[in-house]
C-alpha cells in the first residue's frame, strides 16, 4: 500500500474560496516526493489536510492504509511533520521541547532520552540542548522542528516549505540530512516547495500544483527531459 494516497480531495474554506479542486495523489513508501507549485497553490492546504490540522470538505486520505476519517489517532504514530511556522513555546528549553513531543507519542524517557541526543547532534543542536529555543537562530529552529518531528521514527515524514528563508550553506546541509533520512532509512519524505531546484536536486517524483488541482504528477527524470 502507498504511504500516502488521497482520492478526491476538495477544500472550501469558511469565506468559500475553493481551495482544492478534487485531487487525487499517491506517494509510494520508500518515495523521495515534492509537491511544487507556487503561492497560493493549495500546497499548504493539502498537507494540513493530511495531518488533519485542516478539515478536508470532501475526499478520502489514507496513511500506510490508514483512513485518517476512521482512525487519525493510529496514523499519526506514522506520521512525522515540519510546519512552515515554527509553533514550539520560545521559552522552553531545546532539549525539553523534543522530550515533550517523546511523551505525547507515549516514548519512554529511557528510550526518548537517547534518541533525542542522536537527532539533535546529528542536527548540530545538542550543544544548544539547555538553552531556550528564542537562542536559536531561525536554521537552528528550523532544524528544531525536524528533530522534535522525528523522535517517534515515523515512516513518513511531511515537511512544509522546508527551507524557505534558510541560507545556501545551510539549505544544502540540510538537504544531505534528508537524503540520509531517505537513503538510510527509508523514511517515505513529503515536502513542499516552489524551488523546482529543490525538487531536482532531492525528490524522484513530484506532483505540480496550481490553483488546487493538480496539473502533472511525474517522476523528476521525466520532467527534466522535458525542459
Ligand atoms: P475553515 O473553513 O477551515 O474553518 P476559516 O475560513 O474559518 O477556515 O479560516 C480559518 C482562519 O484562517 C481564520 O482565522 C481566517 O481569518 C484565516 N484566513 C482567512 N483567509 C485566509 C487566507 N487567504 N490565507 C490564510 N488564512 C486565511
Ligand atoms: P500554498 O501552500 O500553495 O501557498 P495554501 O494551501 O496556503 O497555498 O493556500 C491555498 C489558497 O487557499 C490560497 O489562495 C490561500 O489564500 C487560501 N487560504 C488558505 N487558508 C485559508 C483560510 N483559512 N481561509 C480562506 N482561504 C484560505
């Protein structure tokens, strides 16, 4: 089964704005995948769908089988995400905002407690661990969020315009965290963009999306040799 399949997906917003048009995608496990399109495109939209922060108005999404309507509370133990906000208290301590996502997943603290130093060193932040997340420059948040995202090993990670406003050098690192993540261990990744060169230089498929309906759904390979 897909790690992600949605079928017939519409939004309509409280004021009426149509912001998905009945879309239909599947993310294979195992997939390096971008959504791509430009602002406003309904990217944001989809994916809060799947992470049920957005209620769909019609359409049917399914986490490894998992029908998010019937049984969101099992698929989110999949489920890994990286908002485009950062939405972590700024005066909480790095090392504690990641042990709390831990115990919202039901981690033991012998267990959470090791896996939080890998993640934040392997995210150069476990020297930052005891300090408050407002120390942190806005990568290191940025890198925060995929650390805390991560604690519970889901097999599919969602990441929202993962770096958006990061610099070159940073970006670039944080690229190679993601093939590793991908490569190494098979975590299914999800992430938007409207960088084409982001999706190039990462992803093996990719869906374009514009003005909530999507207008190609490809592999990368294919696309370039279109160009
Ligand atoms: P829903 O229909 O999902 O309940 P709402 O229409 O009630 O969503 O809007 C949720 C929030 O998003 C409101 O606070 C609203 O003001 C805000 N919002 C409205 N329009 C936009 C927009 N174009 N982009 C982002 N947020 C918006
Ligand atoms: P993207 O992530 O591709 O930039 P979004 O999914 O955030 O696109 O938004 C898609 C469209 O829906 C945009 O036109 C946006 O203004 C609108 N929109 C987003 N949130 C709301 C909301 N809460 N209420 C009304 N319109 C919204």
């Amino acid at each position: 089964e897909p790690a992600l399949s949605i079928r017939g997906l519409t939004k309509v917003y409280g004021n009426g704005f149509r912001a998905l048009k009945g879309i239909d995608l599947d993310v294979q496990q195992g997939d390096f995948f971008a959504l791509l399109g430009p602002n406003g495109a309904g990217k944001s939209t989809t994916l809060g769908v799947v992470c049920s922060l957005v209620q769909k108005t019609e359409g049917k999404v399914s986490i490894f089988g998992i029908d998010i309507d019937r049984d969101f509370a099992k698929a989110k133990y999949q489920l890994g995400v990286v908002p485009q906000e950062f939405n972590f208290s700024q005066f909480e301590k790095v090392l504690d905002i990641v042990m709390a996502q831990a115990g919202y997943y039901g981690m033991k603290r012998s267990e959470a407690l090791p896996r939080a130093k890998q993640l934040l060193t392997d995210l150069g932040l476990w020297d930052k661990r005891n300090g408050s997340a407002r120390m942190l420059s806005g990568g290191m948040k940025r890198r925060l969020m995929i650390a805390r995202a991560l604690m519970h090993r889901p097999k599919l990670l969602i990441l929202d315009e993962p770096t958006a406003g990061v610099d070159i050098e940073l970006r670039r690192s944080m690229w190679e965290y993601m093939r590793r993540l991908n490569r190494d261990e098979g975590t299914t990744i999800i992430l938007t963009t409207h960088y084409l060169e982001e999706a190039e230089s990462l992803c093996r498929n990719i869906a374009i999306i514009n003005n909530g309906e999507i207008v190609r759904d490809t592999s990368i390979r294919e696309l370039l040799a279109e160009l």
